[in-house]
C-alpha cells in the first residue's frame, strides 16, 4: 500500500472542530501512526469500516465529464470528522487509511485532450493505473474482513472496488448501482461509463442491478446489449418509479435486493442521480436525498453487502459558500450505512 497518502492523526484533529461537552468522530476515528505496518494494523484492529479517498478525475476526463470529482474527498473527511460520536453511531467504527496518491496522474491528465485520440488513449491507460491500485488497496481490505468505504473521484472505480471485492473474496461479486446512468457502455478504453462493463466481461462481476436509470440518458446500444444479458444484468428506470409511477420505490427496493442477495455485492452511489447536486453530470431532475439515504441503509443491512463506494460529487464545482454540502451528504450516507449494519457486528 505504497502508494496511500496516509491520515494521520494530526490531519484528523486540523479538520475537526472541537468544542467543550462534545464528542465528534475526529477524536475517535482509527488512523495507521507512521511506521506501523499497514497490513498488520488492517488485520488486527477493531474498526469493521476503513475509509479511503479517491481524489481523482482522470476517469471522468476520459468520458468527456466536467472535472472537479476529485475535491469530494477533502469536503467529505472534513464533514465526516465533526459528526457527533454517540450511541446512534460511534466514529471508533471507522479506520481512515488516507487516499490514494494520484498525483502523477492528474498532473499527466489536465492538459490532454477528450478529442484528440492519441490523448483519449493517454486518459485511458492513467485510468488503468489508478485501477490497478484501486484493485489492490480494496483486495487486502476485503482479505482482512474488513468494509471499505470509498469517496471518489470518478464512477471508473467501480471496476476496481469490484475486481478488488472479487478478488479479496475469490469468487465474482454482484453490484447495486443508484445511478442516472448505466456505466455499462462499450469496452472502448476505460473510463468513467464503462467501469461494470469492463468487470462484467473480465468475469468478476456476476450481476447488476441499475436502480433509476434516466430513459433521456441511456442510448439505444446499451438498452439492446442489456436486453441480450437480462438474467444478469437488469433495471428499472426512474421515469417509471416517480414520473409514471408505474413501479413503486419500496417494491423495487425489494425486487433488486432479491435480484443480488445470493452472493456478496457492491453498493455503488453516483451522486449525478441526485437533482442540483454539483457532479460531472448535474442533473435537474432525480431522486430526493432522503431516498437515497433509504436506499443504502435498505442495501447496507443485508449480510452481503461487502463495501460502500460514493462518487461523481463534485464540490469545485458547487456555489463557493456551500460547497461544504457534499462532504455533508456524503457524511450521512456513511452512518446511515454503518448504523443499518447494527445488527450484523
């Protein structure tokens, strides 16, 4: 794990704003002190939930996205650092690793260019350098028996926290995504829409389930390559559950969970699916907040679930005095994860 820029401590405590008579996650969160062995404390500590950033956008850059994904993480430790530790939820659940150094590669991926192929093809082969990273740090946390939760960056990890899963635990994983989109488009190079098409064809995906896919949003292709693998790969749309109202939002819930229950999954969270949240691809029409919050404490409760991933937010991109909001979203839908795993620990 070389290449994890650790949160020590003191970041944690620069972050946290203590105040007398209270007692915040800040102060309770696990952190890995410098020169302690990463895997030995993974292994032998007593926090289920090890959280890590992603503060990269190279993969949204490779599909033609609004950059900026990769500021979620700092709003998101910042928020979650001054939640109040106390029986409803306690911060000495959480390990913070740190983020994965991605330096080299924004720094490679800021001047290129979506429309010059040589440079898509750059974008593309820096994406699969932060995967194989992605893919290592997720496998040794599953192998230790420990939840990741990732805040990324782009919706490209999810390939890694699949292999990764998959990996850890030696057998294809399934995947819920609450989503806008399918990222399910054609193996063209990696990037931000193709990471569950990638893990579905290299085999460590077994089955999908896209919850509130915007029909505006999804080409034709994609609909006719997912008609041809339904048993496997399936969704409802968001037209049909709040604009037609044909499906019903807590039966669906239930229809999906039936859908992956068998085997372990991931619970994949592209904020994008939220209206005026600011993300690569903002959207005016979509899911309440508190919809999403019933959908991953719905997800988090079942044994299966195996981590956590958030992405697509986009704080740079919000208004200047609120962009401190997504790191607060992002803070909720953390408990509200691991207080729907009460009963599991």
């Amino acid at each position: 794990m070389e290449n994890i820029i650790p949160f020590s401590i003191t970041d944690l405590a620069k972050v946290t704003n203590h105040r007398s008579g209270e007692v915040k996650f800040g102060e309770k969160m696990l952190t890995i002190a410098k020169g302690e062995n990463y895997h030995d404390y993974l292994k032998n500590c007593e926090a289920q939930y090890v959280l890590f950033g992603i503060p990269e956008d190279v993969g949204i850059r490779a599909n033609f996205g609004r950059p900026g994904a990769n500021s979620a993480w700092k709003s998101a430790i910042a928020s979650i650092a001054n939640i109040q530790h106390n029986r409803f939820c306690k911060g000495s659940q959480i390990l913070v690793l740190g983020s994965l150094d991605v330096t080299k590669e924004m720094e490679a991926a800021k001047d290129l260019n979506f429309h010059n192929t040589a440079d898509r093809k750059k974008l593309s082969s820096l994406v699969e350098k932060i995967d194989k990273e992605v893919v290592h740090i997720v496998s040794c946390i599953i192998k230790y028996g420990k939840i990741p939760i990732i805040i990324g960056g782009g919706h490209n990890n999810a390939y890694g926290n699949i292999k990764g899963t998959a990996l850890g635990l030696g057998k294809p994983i399934n995947a819920i995504n609450f989503d806008a989109h399918s990222d399910f488009r054609i193996l063209e190079g990696r990037h931000s829409g193709n990471g569950f098409s990638y893990a579905y064809e290299e085999g460590f995906l077994k089955k999908y389930f896209i919850f509130g896919l915007h029909e505006n949003y999804t080409s034709k292709n994609v609909l006719d390559n997912l008609k041809k693998i339904e048993e496997r790969v399936t969704f409802n749309t968001y037209d049909e559950i709040k604009v037609r109202q044909q499906k019903n939002f807590q039966l669906e819930l239930n229809k999906a969970i039936e859908f992956i229950k068998n085997d372990a999954y991931g619970i994949e969270i592209d904020l994008d699916a939220l209206p005026n949240i600011a993300s690569s691809a903002m959207t005016m029409s979509g899911f309440s907040v508190e919809e999403l919050r019933q959908f991953v404490y719905f997800f988090g409760k079942h044994k299966n679930a195996a981590y956590l991933h958030i992405c697509e937010g986009a704080p740079d991109l919000g208004e200047e005095k609120n962009n401190h909001l997504i790191g607060k979203l992002i803070g909720y839908l953390v408990t509200d994860f691991i207080k729907s795993r009460k009963e599991l620990i």
